[in-house]
C-alpha cells in the first residue's frame, strides 16, 4: 500500500494505492493517527487506486472515523474503485463512510466540500507517508 497525504491546517486528503487488508490495517491507522494528534480533524480519502478493501481494512476506517467524531471532525471517502464500493456496499457502511455520491463511468465519486483540493498547496508536492511497494 502507498498513501500520500496533502495538508491544510485542519483539514488532510489522503490518497491510497494498492490494497487496504489485514497486512496494512496497523501502519494505514498509525500513520492516519499521526496526522490526528498533529491537528487533522477532516480528512478526505480518495481510494480510486485501492484495489482491494477487507473487512479489517473497513474497521480501520470506521474506527478512524468514530475517533475524528468525537473531536468534532470527520472522515469520508471522496473517490472509490468499484471493488471498494462493493466492499462497503456488502458490509452496508457505504453511507457512513462514503455519504453522498454518484456514480461516474464506473468510479464512486463524493464532491469535495467548497475548497478544492488544488486551492490547499498549489505547486507543492504530496508527502508519501507509506510506500510497502519498495
């Protein structure tokens, strides 16, 4: 799995490549979780890159998500592939974690909220937090 991470103050957009399962689930929570003790209340996950969701990779996110609550924040997946849209469709959270979307030539996309994302560090590139693909 390969995540990179674009910041704004409060807010972060994580994108993830490769695949969220049981091998992944610590580092991908730990390495969210920094960002959250450094200030990340919202976060946006793009998972159009993900080509496979477990049920422990859903857990991570859903205990994610509880976690950001309950500091005023939130988590939402703004792109999914269609295998992780099937996933969270099979195990009926894609409301909770993917709220309002459409569906656009076979990817699950959630617009961004009023900044774009392009707005937040223009001309800067994307940290690479994780990369197990080396």
């Amino acid at each position: 799995m390969k995540i990179m991470i674009e910041r704004d103050r409060e807010r972060a957009y994580l994108s993830l490549r490769g695949d969220l399962d049981a091998f992944m689930r610590d580092a991908f929570v730990a390495a969210v979780g920094t960002f959250i003790e450094e200030g990340a209340r919202v976060l946006f996950v793009d998972m159009l890159r993900v080509r496979y969701l477990t049920s422990s990779g859903v857990r991570a996110l859903l205990a994610l998500q509880r976690r950001l609550q309950d500091l005023g924040g939130s988590l939402t997946i703004v792109r999914a592939s269609k295998n992780v849209a099937a996933t969270l469709q099979l195990l009926n959270v894609e409301q909770r974690l993917m709220p309002y979307h459409i569906r656009s030539q076979g990817v699950f996309v959630r617009g961004l909220p009023t900044v774009s994302r392009k707005r937040w560090r223009e001309g800067s590139q994307p940290k690479v937090v994780i990369d197990s693909s080396s």
